[in-house]
C-alpha cells in the first residue's frame, strides 16, 4: 500500500493537522480485555472531535503483542469507527519489535483497513543506522509510514539528524511524530526533513506531551524554509480530549499572526504541569499508563486502571498529584462532555 492509496480525503484530515489520540487498553480486573469499554474508547475519541485513532501504540502498551492482542485491539476499533462515523478517520497502527514481526503487523493493519503504521525503533537498540533504515526500508514497503522518535525513558533511542534526513527520503513516509521530550532532538527531526526535502510530503507530527502547546504554535526556521507541527499524536490526548480539540483549533487560528494571545501561551505550562501528574514525571513515568487510566477511571470510561503487567500502577503521590491538576486548571478536563455522553458510549 502506497500513501497515495489513502483516500483524499481522510489523508487531507492527516495533514491538516488533527488530534489523533494515543488509544489505551481497556481492560477488567481479571487483565482480560473488556471489550464494551474498549469501544466505549474509541467513540469518545471520535466524537470528542479527533481526526483519527493511533492503536497498538505505547499507550496501548507494546505487552499486548505478548497475550494475543494486536489483531483483536486493532480490529475492535477498526469496526467500532466505521460503524460510529462517516465522517474521514485516520487509522494509525502501531508497530514493533524486529524486521519480521514490523512487517507482519504493517500486513495486519494493511488488511484491517488501517491507513499508516507509526513505527517503533525500540526493539533495535544498538542497531547502526543503516540497518536502522534498512528495517523502515522494509516495513515501508508494505504500508505507508510515521516515523516514532520516541523518549530514551520509555524505550526510544537517540536518533540524529542524518537518521531522519535519510529516513524522510523514503516515499512512503508520510509523517513522523517527535517525541523525544528534548529540544534538541525534535530539532533534528525538523532539520532532517527539511533537509530532504520532504517537507511536502511529511507532515510533522507532536508527540512531546511535555511541550505541547508550543510545539503546536510556534514555527521552526530551516535553511530549506519554516516548518511546523500541524497536529499531535499523544498520549496526553487520550484523556480529556474533547478539550484538546479546541486547544489544537486555538492553536492553529493563530498561526502566522504577528501576536499570540497571552492566555493561550500560559496554557502552555499548564498542559505541561498536567501531563506532569498523568505521566508520573516525578517517578520518572513509571506510572505513565496507568495515570491515563485513572482519569478515564475518574470519568466512569474505565472500570479500574489496570495494566497488563500487574506491577504496573499508579506511583505513591500519583493520584494526589493528578487531585492537584484538576484543582488548578478546571477548564482543562471534559468532564462534563464525558457525562453527557458516556451512557452513550458504553451501550
């Protein structure tokens, strides 16, 4: 599958720029998928506004490949939006682990309608950069592709700037989400494009929880012309979406004005201090999956937090620093949206 086999429009959608929220997993108290919840899910996400789904991702945590999962998570919500919507829906697909296994997920997601696979280097630590692009080389070759710079304190790598210059020259790249949490690596990525250039080609996509806002307001100067970030692909967003929506349409209104309103960048850092409470920062994020799902607990989304690895929670202090987040920036959460719909959701 080529990039331009996705529809016009739903790839219009894509690079635009969208929310386009990282999926969990949901799951009962035995571990088993609880698939009333995990629909439930995916119509909140669409009808809180996103322009698309990104499953089988770190959010929906990578262990689902070990317990039989990938195919039924990925197909779950597949069917649940089709059937929820009409209205164009990027399907992103995650993929993992070594050239064999990346292949043989971009042909399941190939086969269950999904548009893109967003592609994890994690499982090539040590790797050189050849081989590094030798695999995307192959996993491309089966479907269109996001490049996944993700954090070294979940998993990810150091990539360079000559990595994702050659990783943007091959043409079925279609995006790539940075989330390095680092100034200076998101600016290899932007320069790596840039001097591709690709910049036509790939939409850039945030996945820097901890920067959000400006990521989404600020333009990036090149010698090959400035670039942004058009939308984000985030675990952040997979909670109090519906807000997030309107952060990205605030966010997109101002860009190429000469001013930007003084309450939208303070909301910079109050983003920033949230996403500080749901991903356990202060443990450093080992309670990053599990915070998500306490506040989809909170909102009656999730029946409990539980994560596949039973030693997997909320860190102590956790859940008081997600009281104080709530305390402090009330406009931020989607509570009531939630409630309003969640019967809805769960039928």
């Amino acid at each position: 599958m080529h990039w331009s086999d996705i529809p016009a429009d739903i790839l219009a959608v894509f690079r635009d720029g969208a929310v386009i929220p990282a999926h969990p997993l949901a799951l009962d108290a035995d571990r088993k998928l609880d698939m009333r919840r995990q629909r439930a899910l995916a119509r909140y996400y669409i009808d809180a506004g996103s322009g698309g789904l990104a499953v089988g991702v770190h959010t929906t945590q990578f262990a689902i490949r070990d317990v039989g999962l990938y195919r039924p998570v990925l197909e779950t919500a597949a069917e649940t939006a089709a059937a929820w919507t009409d209205r164009p829906l990027m399907l992103i697909a995650g993929a993992a682990g070594k050239t064999q296994q990346a292949v043989e997920e971009a042909k399941t997601a190939r086969s269950l309608g999904y548009h893109a696979v967003l592609l994890s280097l994690a499982a090539l630590k040590g790797a050189s950069e050849d081989e590094l692009i030798a695999h995307c080389e192959a996993v491309a070759a089966e479907m269109p592709l996001i490049g996944f710079y993700l954090q070294p304190a979940v998993g990810g790598m150091r990539l360079p700037m000559s990595f994702w210059t050659r990783f943007a020259a091959i043409d079925n790249v279609i995006g790539i989400k940075a989330a390095p949490f680092n100034r200076y690596a998101t600016l290899d990525v932007v320069h790596g494009v840039a001097a591709a250039g690709a910049a036509d080609r790939i939409t850039l996509y945030t996945g820097n929880d901890d920067h959000i806002v400006l990521d989404l307001i600020l333009p990036f100067a090149t010698p090959h012309g400035e670039m942004r970030f058009s939308g984000g692909l985030l675990g952040h967003w997979s909670v109090w979406t519906q807000k997030a929506t309107e952060l990205l349409a605030r966010c997109k209104a101002v860009r190429g004005a000469s001013t930007v309103p003084a309450d939208l960048l303070r909301l910079d850092s109050a983003v920033t201090d949230s996403n500080a409470a749901f991903f356990d920062v202060a443990n450093n994020f080992h309670g990053v999956i599990a915070g998500c799902h306490e506040v989809l607990r909170r909102q009656g989304l999730l029946e409990g937090r539980w994560c596949l690895d039973p030693h997997e929670d909320l860190s102590p202090g956790q859940a008081e620093a997600i009281d104080r987040v709530y305390r402090l920036y009330p406009d931020l959460n989607d509570d009531a949206f939630v409630a309003a719909n969640r019967d809805r959701w769960l039928a």
